[in-house]
C-alpha cells in the first residue's frame, strides 16, 4: 500500500467539471498532501504537462473535446514518464485492450467503487497494471473461449484499424495514402480487408458499427 502522505502530482483530465470536483475531492481525502491539477480537453492537459514535468498519475476520460483514437495513442506515446489510468464511461474491451497495448497503466470503467478506485490508483502508481473486475473479464473470456463477435472491432490489425478510423473521419483514400506514406492501393487492400472483417459494404455502415461499439 502506498503511503497517504507520498506528496505526488496528479493531473484530472475530463471534460466534466462536476466530475473532476468530485474526483478531486475523493483523491484528497485519500492523498491530502497531493497536488492535484485539472484540464477539460487534451489541449490544456498536454498544455499543462509541457509546464509540469513532475506529474505522477494522469486520470484520463478518452471521451473528451478533440478526442479519437490517433489523439489518444499520442498522448500515451508523448507522456511516457507518467502512469497513465483510463478512466471512462465506456464499457469496451476492445478499447481497453488497445490502449493498454499502446501504453496506459490502467483501464477503469467510471461506473466503479470508490474502493477501487483506490486500488486502480494504488496498482498503477505501484508499477503494476490495473483493469476493472468488468472489462477483466471481458478480456478473459475473449482469451480463453477465443469469442469474438464477427463485426469486432478488436478483430482488426492497426493498419486497418487506423484506415477504417481514418475513412470514418472523411478522409480519402489518397490523403489516408500521404498520411501513412504508402502507397493508395495499399490503403484500398487493407480497407478491403477491414470491411471484409467486419461484413460492411459502406462508409456510413462503417461509421454506423464503429458508433454501435463506442468507438467514435
């Protein structure tokens, strides 16, 4: 257990005010030596973390103003020196399992107990990676039984991923080519693949499924 009086450094991003008073207030009834700080959107939370390099543990909704899954993987590659929890209203493995990957210490469904809240924070803060009881047993069961749903976002490679993202933004298919550096008809295969995958014909069944698992 870590000791309540550890001065640290902990930085609240969520666009929810009363969210972020409540969540502060329970942090330093727990921690009341901590500095606590606060952003509503990723431009004051990197803003901020560019002044202060001394942060312990960022909370970070991924449902916030300018948020989409390129933002998030750059958050998480730009601010390695600080564990990194996920905190979010979004039920999703497939999210959890992404983010983790890409470099999250931990991933916690907002719907949670204050006491494990306390241990997201302790877990994470003590070098170890934390998922809720819910979304562990998602990921364990997807594990064991191999489960996955035909239209599963998580049965997706990151390429294609990425392009599927990519095209559910508007971009097209040239730009998508220029941004990744490859070249257009790579883009069309892997886009085939990806809308083979997930049994969609279209853009907008894209953007449709894609909304269905709380994606965009």
């Amino acid at each position: 257990m870590l000791n309540s009086d550890k001065l640290l450094s902990i930085l609240i991003a969520d666009d929810h005010t009363l969210l972020r008073f409540g969540l502060k207030e329970t942090l330093l009834d727990y921690f009341p030596s901590a500095s606590v700080y606060e952003a509503q959107n990723f431009k004051e939370a990197s803003s901020l973390l560019s002044k202060n390099h001394e942060i312990d543990l960022i909370i970070l909704d991924i449902n916030m103003p300018g948020s989409n899954d390129n933002a998030m993987k750059l958050f998480l590659k730009n601010n390695r020196s600080s564990k990194i929890l996920i905190y979010t209203a979004y039920e999703d493995h497939i999210l959890a399992r992404r983010y983790l990957k890409a470099g999250a210490d931990g991933f916690l469904n907002k719907n949670t107990s204050l006491y494990e809240i306390y241990i997201a924070i302790e877990t994470v803060l003590n070098d170890n990676v934390f998922i809720d009881s819910q979304t562990k047993k998602k990921l364990l069961d997807l594990t064991i039984n191999g489960d996955i749903d035909k239209q599963d976002i998580s049965t997706l490679s990151d390429r294609e991923f990425d392009i599927c993202m990519s095209i559910a933004q508007g971009e097209r298919i040239n730009d998508i080519a220029k941004k990744l550096n490859i070249h257009i008809s790579t883009v069309s295969t892997y886009k085939k693949r990806a809308y083979e995958k997930l049994e969609v014909s279209n853009e907008a069944e894209l953007i449709s499924l894609l909304k269905d698992q709380f994606i965009i």
